[in-house]
C-alpha cells in the first residue's frame, strides 16, 4: 500500500500543490504538481492550493464569472 497522496487529493492546506492544465481544445484538467505535464497540455493556471485551482476551473466554466467558495466534498 502507497502512501503517495492521490492525484485529486487536496493535500496540505496553503501548499501550492495543483495546477490548471489546458489542452488545444480548451479543456481543462486540475493536476497535482507532483506528476509531470502530459503531452498535449499546458498550464493555465498554478502552482496554487487545489481549492485555487478549482475554484478556477469552476470560474472558467462560468464563462469567468466569480463563483463562490467551494466547500468540503459531501458525504
């Protein structure tokens, strides 16, 4: 068993742990920092704390209109 965080983990709260990555059809992607940057895509966006990130992904989606904070996953 690994003790790698998982790719979509939060980690530590204030670490720039993920960034934003686009592809050249505009779709994006939240990826920690720790892999490297596949083929294909560049970074938008990060190194910032995954709550950065995705807040800029939800952003962005929006059409770049401010979405509010997001919260704890459910469950």
């Amino acid at each position: 068993m690994s003790c790698e965080a998982g790719p979509f983990d939060p980690g530590p709260d204030g670490k720039d742990t993920h960034l934003v990555l686009e592809n050249a059809q505009g779709q994006q992607s939240l990826w920690p920092t720790w892999r490297a940057v596949p083929p294909g895509w560049n970074t938008r966006f990060g190194p910032a704390p995954h709550e950065a990130c995705a807040r800029q992904v939800a952003r962005d989606a929006a059409g770049g209109t401010p979405v509010e904070p997001l919260g704890p996953p459910p469950g």
